[in-house]
C-alpha cells in the first residue's frame, strides 16, 4: 500500500522540522509527502528550502496565507496514494498513530477515517480548552443530525481518506470550513466512515495555536450550507 501524506503548514517555523522527521521516520507502509506552506512569513520557507526540500516528494508554496482548506486542495492535485493522511505541522497528532488510522483501511473497507480525541485507548490526550471542547461538540452534534451518524469529533485535525473518495467531491472551502465540508460532502455521497482513538497534544495559543471563535462560526455555516443547500 502506498500513502500520501498532507501537510499544510503556516508559520510552523518553530515545528516543521521535528513533523517531517516524525512522519518520515513511519516506515510501516511506502509514503510520499506533499507540503503546502501557506504563505508562511516567520521562516517555514526558508527551512522548507534550505533543510526539508530534499527528504520530501514535493513542497507547494502559497504566495499569501489561503488556509488550510486552500493547501489541502493544492496538494490533493499532486497525489499518488491510494489513501491521503492529513497532518497538521503543529505536533498535535503523533504520525506513530497512522497505523491505527490505516486499520479500519485495510480491515474493514473504510473510505474515510476519522481520529477522534475523545474516545480514549490509545495514547494520552492533553486536556482541551473547556469551550473549544463545548463548540466541538455543539458542531459535532449538528452535523451529526444533519448527515446521520454518530461521529465524536467531526473538527479532528487527522483525517484519512481513501484517494478516490476524497477527489470525487469539489472543496471550495479554503479555511478550517474544510473540515465540515469534506465530512458532509462524503456523507452525502454514502461513503463509509469509521473513527478511531488517537492521541492528542494539544497546544496553547502562546504556543502558535490559531483556531479562533470565528472558526466555530464558520463550520457552522458550512453544515448549514452544504447540508441543505450543496
């Protein structure tokens, strides 16, 4: 099996490095990286450039800051796996997990895979923000009601897809509206879905956290939107 590792980063000056090791130290499978720098200007490009260039299959660079939904449908082009591993450049989720996310993969016809933070059973889970944990949930809930499943984390960063699921839908979102968007466009399409626990090392916003307030409101628009109307 080969895989196709998504990393989009911006301004991860301070952890870019360590991920690329991280995932490219993961040999359980044959992979290939694709890095998305999201305009960074605090120097994620220039170590992309002058230290990681070499030990990655590809690097895309945004001229200005798009989003993550933006970096992942600029790699999505360049893909050659036969499933596609979304890893986020902040060390929140450990690669040494994607033997768990590849499970229901290879053992049970997953078409998308789902790390969820909040089933526990795997590895430890830094405590979250009491209310980003409330408005995952919230959101979780109403785009469970909309689409009519039980996922626990539907804003989890570390998603798997199988490649032609992920490329039979059209993304248009170019922020962290990627997130509900993807899960309710395949949804819809009646793909199958299974999560799995993962661990989770959260970081603080003095930490280079960037979700927002306004992000919530966002995913919330998206489920209305592409639950009714797309």
């Amino acid at each position: 099996m080969f895989i196709t590792v998504i990393i989009p980063c911006y301004n991860e000056k301070a952890t870019i490095k360590e991920i690329v090791n991280k995932v490219n130290n993961y040999n359980d499978y044959k992979k290939e990286v694709i890095i998305v720098d999201d305009g960074s200007t605090d120097g994620t490009k220039e170590i992309l450039e002058k230290e990681i260039k070499q030990t990655v299959y590809k690097i895309i660079y945004h001229e200005q800051n798009l989003g993550k939904g933006a970096a992942i449908s600029s790699a999505l082009n360049h893909v050659n796996g036969e499933v596609v591993i979304i890893q986020d450049a902040d060390l929140e989720y450990d690669p040494k997990d994607y033997t768990n996310l590849l499970r229901p993969f290879l053992e049970k016809k997953a078409d998308i895979v789902l790390g969820s933070r909040f089933l526990g059973g795997v590895g430890p889970v830094r405590i979250h923000f009491f209310w980003h944990y409330v408005a995952n949930k919230i959101l979780t809930l109403i785009c469970n009601i909309f689409i009519n499943l039980n996922i626990s984390d539907m804003e989890t960063g570390f998603k798997l897809f199988k490649t032609k699921a992920i490329k039979s839908i059209k993304l248009y979102e170019k922020s962290f509206g990627f997130e509900p968007e993807v899960v309710i466009k395949l949804a819809k399409k009646n793909f199958i879905f299974y999560e799995v626990p993962v661990s989770y090392y959260g970081r603080s916003y003095e930490e280079g956290k960037k979700i927002r307030l306004k992000d919530a409101f966002t995913a919330l628009y998206c489920i209305v939107k592409y639950s009714i109307f797309d």
